[in-house]
C-alpha cells in the first residue's frame, strides 16, 4: 500500500537539487497507490573529519538527512525547501555518487504523522535508514527485546524495529569481530541486512541506507513488489536495447539506479529492470549490483547465502501511460481508454479464419487446457474488483466447460481453510499480481496440489510468477485506485478461457462462434456506449446529495450490481449495495420508497422477464426506478415512463457485464467529482493491497 523509491547514481555527478527532485517526483509517480504521509532521506554535506555522536559513537560522515511530513507529497516538498533554506545546505552541492531513499506512507500502525512516517531511523546520527512497505507481524515482540538493551522508540509504527534492529546486529556483529580480533567496520552490509531479515515475520519491502556504507543501498522483500531499474548514463540506447553487463561492475562506467515498489515510478527513467523476487537481497555497490538468495534451516538460522545471476528484462510500458492526457483525472481516463484496452487483451487471442474457422489462442493455458477440462472443478479466488470479474463470466465457464465452477474470496478462503484437492483447478484474478490475501491463498492451493492459473495485468508479478501457467489480460497501465478498464479485460479474458476449454465442443460450436464475432466487435460497442457519458454526468447531479443507492442485478449481471455498487461507495463515498434481484422479497424489499433511488439492470438476456417483475413490484411500491435496458426495449421495460432509462446496445450475453459497468463508472465518477471528492485516490483506500 505504501511507496518505495530510491535513487543511487555512481560515477555520474549530479547536483542535490537534481536528486532530490528525482526523489520528488518518484513519490509523485507513486501517488494513486494512496498515502497520508511522505519522507527523503539523502546526505549531509561531507567533512573531513569522522563525527562523534553524544552516545561516543564515532561516524565516518555526517549522519544522513531525514525530512518528513504528513500529508500530500507537495506538503513535504514545501517543507524541504523551508528547512533546507533556514539550515543553509547547499543545493548546488554536486555529488559524484549518492543515494537517496523516499517513501509515501499509508498509516496501519500510528496516525499520520512526521514521526511515523518514513524513512524510519534506528536513533541519533541516523545510523541506519529504512523505507518499508508492507507489515512487520512480529513487531512487539522485537520491540520488547530491544527496549531491554536500552534502545528507545519515538514512532507507533512497526517498521522503527527495522533500522534498530539492524543497529543491534551491526554493532554485535562488530563486537564479535573484535573480541576474534578482527577490524572494525569491516561487516558487510548484506550481513547486516540478511540477519535482520532473519528476525523479522510478515510481509515486505525494504531499502537500507547507512553512513557506514556510504553511496550503497541494500533492497529486499518478501511479499510486496519491488523493481530495480538501471541506466548506463550516457548511453542513449539505454533504455531499449539488452545490456548484459548493466548489472555488473564496469571499470566506473556512470550509471544510476532506481528502485521501487511500482514500475511507474522507473519507466521515465528506464526500461531496463529487474524484478527482485521473494528473498533476494540486491546490494547496489561500486557501480556493481550484488544478488543473494537466502534460506533457513529448521532452527531459523541464516543458510550461507548464494550468489545469483539475473537478467535485466524491458518494461512493455511508456510514459505515456502514466499521464492523464487531455482528462481530469485518471479514472476518467481509464474508463475512456477501454476500448482499446480491450482491443488489446484481445489482439491475436481470437481466431477468425476461412471457412468460418473460429477460436481462441492463449499461449500461456495451451499446455494445459486438458487438465483444466478434467479438473473435478474450476475455482475462481480473488478479492474485490477482480472478484466480481470472475463472478460475471462464471456462467459461461460453466457452460462451455461443463466443468462445475465455484467462486472463493481470497480471505475468506483462508481464514476458513477451504478444501482445495489436486483435481481442481484454481484460477487466481488479481489486476496487481501482487494482492496480499490472493498470493496467501495461491500458496495455500500450491500447497494441496492444485493446478494454478493466474489472471494478472502484470508481467512479472508475485502471482504470475507464482502460478504454474496464466494470461496477461494486457490492459494496460492503471493508475486510478479504482480499477475500470482492468475490469472489462479480465471479463474478457475469462470469457476467452471459457471458449478454449469449450474448444473440443461441436455441440457449442455455434454458440462460441456467435460470441467470437461479438468480441470482433466488442470495442466498437464500447465506444458507443461511452456517449452516455453526459447523460451519466446529468444522472449523477440528480443523486449527488443522496446518502444510498441500491443495484438490482442477476444472472450475468449480478456482477456488475456489485461492481457497480463498490465502484460508487469507494470512490464517491456513498453508501451502496449491490443486490440478487431474486432475492429482493427476503430483505430488501422493506428498504423501499419514494426516495430510495434504485438501479435495476435489466438488459435482454434469459433474466430480462423476471426483472420485468422486479421493476412492476418496486413501482408498486413508489421505487424511485434508474432502468438499464437495450436499445429498443424502453417501451417494454417502463411503458408508463416513470422511470429514469439507461439504454445500451446488446451484445452476447455472456459479454453484456461489459458494456453494462461502462455507464455505471461514468455515473461513479461523476458522482465523484460533483461531490466534490478525489477520485484518484479514494479516502482510506490505496491501489494495491499488499498487506493484511
């Protein structure tokens, strides 16, 4: 949920004004992910002479400066600034090589704060700098341990333990090291870092920064995303083509490096990445970056770690991507976007040849879709958004599969310990790859032995690494926190799966065609429906001082109730619920009156005639009516015209969920803004949720 940034540039001059702003604007490339609070942390000016802290500690350098704040990064920016001008420090200060940490905070443990945010520090001089995302579970207990060896904490927060921690092992292992008669200060870094790993339990992502190890950092994780990107500088061809020597050390040729918890905050950068995976500890040294992977035996002792050899990879993103472009804001831009967003999850998936030869190739499920056909069962997990995804295309996986599906919410799922067997299939939908609850029940289901697919809009991720085969939806970078044209991708995509599995199926075989001409078209329609837009922003100015909402859907579209409904409460910050229309009569049926204003989905499909009766009973009891109906069926739905109408073109129905949610973000969005909320980031609410 938070956001790591860190710049290191080696051999290549670079003035404090350029590095703080490349930390500056690394935070602000990390915004949507959500935050309440920001932090830096870069050098002093160099002296000569070693300082001695009140402790008697003696440091090589001046301690390294910490600035933080609470509130938006521009907060912090302002304080910088204020304080680097009452303190006199020179911005004009070049420095040959430099490291420099940053981080945005989401507060779990302590309000929003200076003192909790981060970089967190281990105490006076700023011995060791720790930026951390994700969750330390065993906090306490090492800060009760460190409290008795006279360590004092300033911060609620879980991460303080991080850096003191590696203050006590520095300094044992130190004093181990004398008493066998060896040379102070001679403690590599990754020792340092690697026993401080050993100690702690949860999920993370760290980078640490230190004066005893000047112009190094040393960055690791286990559960939360983290990148490395590289630039030889002066290279223009840096950033497209394959290096195989950019990770090793060069005879001081420049380079920089860049890490972070999200590819955005690189691509303007560079290309060229790598993606650190669970365990791994990078050290960044001497123009050189070092890898190690560690394990621990039985006892938790600290195995003798492995060298490892990585290749760069290329980001498939542009800068482009990152910015808004002619829109206000992100959501609004991403909603527009996907038409093409689908043209993309689709491009050279679908198969339209001579002879009316159709079909779908999914390079990554093709070595397994017979195990899939003969799983005992399909399970779809996931959380949230991508949830309600995989809930709108169940019916037609059942369908052309034959194969029963159930669905699972990630957390649940664990918390209960479900039953997983090695027949079924479990099929992992996450837009991030990287959603806490999901990886935890993707570890639980490799655990049973289930085949494990994952659904993911990026490469590289914890799940698409983690799974034994899946699909890219190819959607595109998305910024905004709540998810839209990743949505209609994973719908698709999913719909796609359904038709492969059904492909040794002549039975289905015009069903599955009819579908593939509707997905050729399906980009189109999109369009079209998108010029509702003014009539979504009319509807909201209508419903922007309500306190509810209800959404009646089923079928197919028992889905996009729900997403409908989450997409209004998380960003508009109206209460909503989405509901099965069959069960209207149980419950919420005692909600209505004239005031209530009620959505009720009801586009042709098997479910249009019960919803038919769904509508006649809430005007029968004064609803206030918002119909979503096909075009050329207002007469049929609402003869009387008492409702308010959404009319939308009809596509297959297994592909209506699509372009239904499509009004239904624009009405949240404009709700959004008239309210007068952020739509970029929602109250309370971050954009990947990589912690518990």
């Amino acid at each position: 949920m938070c956001g790591i940034f860190a710049y290191l540039n080696y051999n290549a001059t670079r003035e404090r004004r350029h590095i703080v702003e490349v930390l500056f604007n690394g935070l602000r490339r990390l915004e949507y992910r959500g935050y309440d609070s920001a932090g830096i942390s870069l050098d002093a000016d160099p002296c000569e002479a070693s300082v001695t802290l009140s402790s008697g500690t003696v440091l090589p350098s001046p301690p390294p400066l910490v600035f933080r704040q609470e509130g938006k990064i521009e907060n912090l920016v302002t304080t910088f600034y204020h304080d680097a001008d009452v303190a006199d420090l020179d911005l004009q200060k070049s420095f040959t090589s430099h490291a420099g940490i940053a981080h945005t905070r989401w507060a779990t443990h302590g309000q929003p704060s200076p003192v909790n945010s981060h970089p967190q520090t281990s105490g006076e001089g700023n011995e060791f700098l720790v930026v951390h995302n994700g969750i330390i579970t065993n906090h306490m207990v090492l800060k009760e341990t460190l409290l008795k060896y006279g360590f004092h904490f300033e911060s609620e927060t879980d991460t303080e333990v991080i850096p003191k921690l590696a203050k006590f092992v520095y300094d044992s292992l130190n004093e181990e090291l004398a008493n066998n008669g060896g040379d102070k200060q001679v403690v590599p870094f990754t020792q340092v870092v690697m026993e401080v790993m050993r100690q702690l339990e949860g999920a993370y992502a760290l980078i640490f920064k230190s004066p005893y190890y000047p112009n190094e950092l040393v960055a690791c994780k286990r559960g939360s995303p983290l990148l490395l990107g590289v630039k030889e500088v002066g290279d223009k061809r840096s950033d497209t083509y394959v290096e195989s020597d950019l990770l090793a050390k060069d005879h001081g040729k420049p380079k920089e490096y860049y890490v972070a918890s999200d590819a955005n905050a690189i691509v303007e950068h560079t290309k060229r990445v790598l993606v650190i995976e669970d365990n791994e500890v990078v050290h960044m040294k001497d123009g050189a970056v070092y890898i190690f992977k560690f394990e621990f035996d039985k006892s938790r002792q600290l195995l003798r770690p492995a060298s490892v050899q990585r290749a760069l990879s290329t980001l498939e993103m542009e800068v482009e991507q990152i910015k808004k472009g002619n829109f206000e804001h992100f959501m609004q831009k991403e909603i527009h976007e996907q038409p093409d967003s689908l043209t993309m999850t689709m491009r050279g998936r679908l198969i339209r040849g001579e002879q009316k030869i159709k079909g779908v190739l999914l390079g990554g499920l093709k070595d397994h879709l017979k195990t899939i056909r003969r799983s005992r069962r399909i399970i779809f997990i996931g959380c949230g958004t991508s949830y309600n995804a995989a809930l709108a295309a169940r019916p037609i996986v059942e369908e052309l599969s034959g194969v029963p599906v159930t669905m699972e919410i990630a957390s649940d799922l664990i918390d209960r310990q479900g039953p997983i067997y090695r027949e079924d299939t479990a099929i992992f939908v996450s837009q991030s790859g990287e959603t806490a609850d999901t990886l935890q029940a993707l570890e639980y289901a490799k655990s049973n032995g289930a085949l494990c697919v994952g659904i993911t809009n990026t490469v590289g991720s914890a799940i698409a690494r983690g799974t034994h085969c899946g699909v890219h939806i190819n959607a595109g970078c998305e910024i905004g926190v709540a998810s839209t044209k990743a949505y209609t991708s994973q719908i698709a995509v999913i719909i796609m799966l359904a038709l492969a599995l059904g492909d040794d199926s002549l039975s289905t075989q015009q069903r599955r065609n009819a579908i593939i001409d509707d997905l050729y078209n399906l980009p189109n329609k999109v369009r079209d429906v998108l010029k509702l837009d003014k009539d979504m922003k009319e509807l909201a100015a209508l419903l922007m001082e309500e306190q509810s909402l209800l959404v009646f859907g089923r079928g197919y579209n028992y889905a996009t109730a729900l997403e409908c409904a989450l997409k209004v409460k998380e960003v508009s910050l109206m209460h909503s619920e989405g509901i099965l229309a069959g069960e209207m009569k149980h419950g919420p049926l005692a909600l209505v009156d004239e005031t209530l204003p009620i959505i009720v989905i009801a586009t042709r499909d098997a479910s249009s005639s019960k919803q038919q009766s769904v509508i006649q009973q809430l005007k029968a009891r004064k609803g206030r009516l918002i119909v979503m109906c096909t075009e050329g069926d207002a007469e049929s739905m609402c003869p009387d015209r008492t409702c308010r109408l959404i009319e939308v073109p009809q596509v297959q129905d297994c592909l209506q969920p699509i372009i239904n949610i499509v009004p239904l973000q624009l009405l949240a969005y404009h709700l959004t803004v008239l309210r007068g909320f952020n739509v970029d980031q929602p109250r309370n609410l971050a954009k990947s949720v990589t912690t518990q």
